[in-house]
C-alpha cells in the first residue's frame, strides 16, 4: 500500500516512521511511504505555503495552490486517481471501521492541515476529511501519523500476527482482559505481594479462556458500555454480561 503526505514539517515524520512495525513494513516492502514537503511545491522565490485570511481575522491559513500542486505531481507519479484525506477538527472522527476501509485501498494521500485552517477550495479535492478527536493540536501533522498507523497495520503482512489483528478490542467490540507477565509474584509488601491471578497459573485453559471473556465484559461495561451496543457477543459472553447487569442493578437496589 502507499501513503503519500504531504507536509509543511517532513521532519516530525522521520523516526516515527522509521521505528517499529511500520518501519520494518516499509523496509520489508509492504508499505511505501513517501512524505511530501509542501514548500517544494511552490513556485516563489519565498516558498510561501501560506497567507493572511480574506475577510480579516488571526492566524495564516494554507494556500490552495501549492496544495494542487503537490497532488497533481502525486497523482502523475502514482499514475492513478488518487484518495485524498484532509486531517482537521472538521472531519469526521477517525473509527476502526474507516481504518478498515481505507486498508483496501491501493494508496492513500494525506494532506495535513494546520489549526487556523486550509483555503477551503482545497476540499474540491479531498474525498474525506478526518478527525481523530475532539481537541485542539497545532496542526495536522500527528492526526496523519494515527491515521497511517491504524490503517497501515491493517494492511496483510505488516503486523506478524494476523490473529492478534483479528482478535484486537475494537475489532470485536470489547476491551481487552488484563494480562500479565513473569513475574508470577512483585513487589507490594512481603504481605501483600502484587500476584497473577492463580487462574492463569492454573494450566486449565478452558478456565483461563471463561476467566478472559469474563473480565473483557466486566471492564468493557464499566468503562465504556457504549461499545457494547455494537459488540460482536458470542452466546458465552452475552450470557456473562446478563449476570453481570443483573449484578450490578441487584447492588443498585
Ligand atoms: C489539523 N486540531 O485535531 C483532531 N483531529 C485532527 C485535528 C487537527 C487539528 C488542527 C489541524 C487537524
């Protein structure tokens, strides 16, 4: 898959894309990542790349041309019709399932914005504007680095294990259980020593298997029932989470 970016800071891009298993995609061949420094698509002497608002106001917004620019060079050099993504607080929020979509395609551009905003006639050209929160950053730049990181680990090949990505919370819909490892025993006092739960020392893997779908529902219910609307439940996991409801509105009472 390729992500073209384009960018006013290519620095702040280096060494998270160098690190880690989208580093190792890239060097592996899986991902091809090229990131586009904006300035180089202007055409004065001063490489301007922005301007004061029409109308009056604060703040520099993006210009449009340096923009069209950039993408219609993308465009010639991928040799096909490019998705384009405008990150910015305007856009709809960033979900697995757009990730998921995006993951299908051929290549992906992403052009960053930057908080006082983008010439709107750049939208002419983006197919879909996304935001990955709502809170205020100073511009787009790390919005594309999430965007790329969700997507791109989707892609076949990138993350080793394809059962790790298939069983990830928001694929299923539930928090992940708590896991633990060596040692068995830390820390806290001599007392009251910080232990594994004894089930997953237990060897017993159906246990182990029930203890996990039980804490997954648990947590997921109490820190964000929201998901369980949309929770791919299997008949073990809807059963837990009718006790625990029944539980919970039992203490209620
Ligand atoms: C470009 N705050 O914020 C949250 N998602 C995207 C953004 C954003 C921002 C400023 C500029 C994107």
């Amino acid at each position: 898959m390729t992500f073209d970016i384009v960018t006013i800071f290519p620095a702040m891009f280096e060494q998270p894309l160098a690190a880690g298993v989208i580093g190792r995609a890239i060097v592996r061949g899986l991902l091809d990542v090229k990131v586009r420094d904006l300035r180089d698509f202007t055409t004065d002497r001063h490489r301007v790349v922005d301007d004061v608002p029409f109308g009056g106001g604060p703040g520099m917004v993006l210009k449009a041309d340096p923009i069209f620019r950039a993408l219609d060079a993308i465009e010639a050099e991928r040799g096909r019709a490019l998705t384009v993504v405008l990150t910015s607080p305007q856009g709809s929020r960033l979900t697995q399932e757009t990730a998921r979509r995006l993951s299908r395609l051929e290549g992906v551009v992403i052009v960053c914005g930057r908080y006082e905003g983008v010439d709107e006639r750049v939208r002419g050209r983006v197919t879909e504007e996304l935001s990955i929160g709502d809170y205020v950053l100073t511009g787009g730049e790390l919005p594309a680095l999430v965007i790329l990181d969700a997507v791109a680990r989707l892609v076949p090949g990138v993350v080793g294990d394809e059962q790790s990505v298939a069983d990830d919370s928001f694929s299923r819909g539930l928090l992940d259980f708590p896991q633990y490892t060596r040692p068995a025993e830390i820390g806290g006092t001599a007392e009251a020593p910080l232990q594994v739960p004894a089930v997953l020392l237990s060897g017993n893997h159906a246990e182990i298997r029930r203890w996990r779908k039980r804490q997954a529902v648990a947590r997921t219910l109490e820190r964000r029932p929201d998901l369980l609307a949309g929770a791919a439940l299997d008949d073990e996991e809807r059963e837990i989470l009718r006790e625990l409801v029944a539980q919970r509105d039992a203490g209620r009472r």
